[in-house]
C-alpha cells in the first residue's frame, strides 16, 4: 500500500480536528457537494502506529460539521480540501483517497497516510515486494535500484530483475514485470505465461485475450483491492482500477 515514521497526529478521538491550515483558493463548492464526496471515504481512519486519526460520518469529521470545501478532482481515486468548523474557527484539510479492500487508503495533508484497516494485508507479490510497502522497504530488500525517475509519482526501475515498482506517497501503488527475470510470488507467472494461464489461476471476472496482448485491455481484478493490467510484455500489479 512502508511508511516512513509518522508524527503521532491525535492520540485519541478526544484530540479532535488537530488539522494544518491550507491555503484555501480555487474553486469553492457547495456543502452539500462537499458533504457527498465525504461519504466516498467514511468511516474511521489509522495511522501506520494504529492511532485513530480520523473519523468520517454524516457530514462531520471528527465531531467537526463540514461547512465547505475546494479543489476537488476526480471520482474515485479523488482528492479535495474539506473544511471543517471548529471551537476556534474554520480549518481546511486536504485529503486524497485510492485504494479498494485491502489496500483503501487517505493520504492527509499530502504526507500522513492512513488506513481504515489496522491490520492491513497483501494478496500477490513479485520478489518479496506487494503493493503498501513503503520505498526504504523496498530498497532493504532488493538493494538501490538501478535507476530512477520522477514523473508525478517516482519509479524505480530493477532492470537487472526485470522490475519496476511505482511509489506514491511513499507507498509502492504499482509492481511491474518487464522482463524474464521476475514473476509473481504467489502463482509463479510471469511474462511467458498465457492469458489462459492468468485466467485459470486468477479466476478474471472475464477472458482476457491472447490475440489483443499488446492492447491496453483494461483492469483484471484479482480480489483483495489488488488489479493485474496487461501492456504488451509488461504486467502490472497495481491498486488502481482504471
């Protein structure tokens, strides 16, 4: 979905709407707009310790009624700037939601990640490396990588693994197989391997096909939030759906 250390950001419900101040401009939007894209990401959020960090529900945010909001972008993943009311005034906090099952996750002012599950769990894996974990586990575990570049979320590229991993947030959101050198822990394909053979193992909710390979075919999902996409001989594992 890994995390570097985090500031322990309210120890308890009781310490609620402890929230940094952003700049608030652009395009305002009505409350109860702002109130339905809220309800995308309800419920209670953790922090990597397990601190309840946030919670999500009819319109409030930590006992805070949400009275506007700004900036928002996309369905689902999306982001916006919430507005809250509390006792001392008007606070905004930027949040920005992706992920499904396992791996539903908000990122919070753009730096604390949180998860509405305490204990979080993986499904498939390439080399040890699943979709959550944070860039220095990554690098402990397969060394520096080979090379390196940043276009809107960072890549970090095994060439001699034949691997590349996105990272997010500080968050690993895609594994790609690029070469013969690498393949999935848990079924043991890899870029050789059939669509007939990703067929049976992960039981797609349709066929992919053979003939259209090098065809972008859309999202696979193999259940637990985790998505498989096909692009000619690289796979992806990844949490995005589309």
């Amino acid at each position: 979905m890994k995390r570097s250390p985090k500031l322990m950001i309210g120890m308890a419900l009781g310490i609620s709407c402890l929230f940094s101040s952003l700049t608030i401009e652009a395009q305002q939007m009505s409350v109860d707009s702002v109130v339905r894209a809220s309800q995308k990401v309800s419920g209670e959020w953790y922090d990597a310790r397990g601190n309840k960090v946030l919670t999500i529900s009819n319109g409030y945010i930590n006992g805070c009624l949400i009275v506007g909001g700004a900036d928002f972008v996309g369905g689902y993943p999306g982001a916006g700037v919430f507005i809250i009311q509390e006792a001392q005034g008007r606070k905004a906090i930027h949040l920005e939601w992706l992920g499904n099952g396992e791996h539903r996750t908000l990122i919070m002012n753009k730096k604390d990640q949180l998860t509405n599950r305490l204990q979080k769990e993986h499904y498939e894996s390439v080399r040890g490396v699943h979709l959550g974990m944070t860039r220095q586990q990554v690098i402990d575990l397969l060394g520096m990588p080979s090379s390196s570049d940043v276009r809107g979320r960072e890549t970090l590229r095994y060439e001699d693994l034949g691997l590349s991993i996105d990272i997010d947030h500080n968050m690993v959101v895609v594994i790609t197989i690029t070469g013969k050198g690498s393949h999935f822990d848990k079924s043991g394909l890899g870029v050789d391997a059939s669509m007939i053979e990703y067929y049976n193992f992960y039981q797609f909710n349709r066929m992919p096909s053979e003939l259209s390979k090098d065809i972008f075919q859309g999202p696979f999902s193999i259940g637990h939030g985790e998505y498989i996409f096909f692009s000619g001989k690289e796979i992806s594992l990844t949490v995005y759906s589309n």
